[in-house]
C-alpha cells in the first residue's frame, strides 16, 4: 500500500498532482495521507478546487484509482515509487533514535526486529502484478466528503461499499 500511495498521492511526482493539477487544471492543491497501521490502514485524498470543478476532480481522482487496480503501475512508475521508499526508508535510519523507532515500531506490529532490516530487499521484489492485486483488495470502498466555503451552505457525504 505505501507503494500505491507513493506513486498515487505523495509529492508533486504523484499520479493525482500531474494529472488533477498539472495536465486537468482541477484542484489548487492535492494530496495525500497514509498511516501506516498494524492492520488495515487507509489513505485520504484530499482536493482543494473550486466548486465548478469538484466534480471532475472527483472523476479524474477515482479514475486514477481505477487504472491502478486495472493496471498497476508503468514500470517508471513502479521504479519511481521503490526508490521514493527507499530514500526515506534511508533517511527515517541515519540517526540512533530513527533506527530505534523502527526497530521498535516492527516489534509492536509483532513483525520481530529483523524484518526491519530486510524490508528494502522485500520492496525491491515487489511487482505490478502485486500492486494491483492490493489495489483490488484495499482500493474498493471510499468515503468522500466535500466540504465547501461557509458561504455555501452545503456538505456533501458520499459512501461507496
């Protein structure tokens, strides 16, 4: 999943931001956000457009999800992402106190201290065919919340299961 956030929602790189932002001329700002989580997680899109594209947004937004449990990701784009991870799996380790959270964060997720030592070749071995079979099972149901300006009166709700 931290692979598909990468690619999908972190960074100006992201998939959201050149194609919502850059190619459509959709949102002002984009994003993404990923906890990472002993057990299922979840990622949170968030789009600030104006009202007249907030609809597109939301298409061109859940069309990017669509194409990633269609079709993964192109081989750049996977690349792109393992090497995102492994820069800041890197960085997060140069310091005492950064390899010792990790340490212990792989102890409370009960995933045993040497996992942590080994996740960059497990990253590395990740393929398409993986990241669409997470995208299949994680990417299926999304709540959308549209909050406009106070001036509006209005909040949209949207559960999709």
């Amino acid at each position: 999943m931290k692979l598909i956030y990468l690619a999908l929602g972190e960074g100006i790189s992201s998939k959201i931001w050149e194609e919502l932002r850059e190619k459509n001329a959709l949102a002002y700002d984009l994003s993404a956000i990923f906890p990472e989580l002993k057990g299922p997680s979840h990622i949170i899109f968030y789009v600030v457009t104006t009202p007249e594209n907030t609809w597109a947004a939301r298409k061109k937004l859940l069309l990017e999800i669509n194409k990633i449990k269609k079709d993964g990701l192109l081989p750049q784009e996977l690349k792109e992402a393992k090497n995102k991870f492994l820069g800041e799996y890197l960085l997060d380790r140069e310091t005492n106190k950064g390899k010792a959270y990790n340490i212990g964060l792989t102890e409370i997720y009960e995933l045993g201290y040497p996992y942590d030592f080994n996740l960059s070749k497990k990253i590395e071995a990740i393929t398409n065919e993986e990241i669409k079979r997470i995208a299949n099972l994680y990417l299926n149901n999304y709540t959308l919340i549209i909050a406009q300006a106070p001036n509006t009166n209005n909040i949209y709700y949207e559960m999709f299961r």
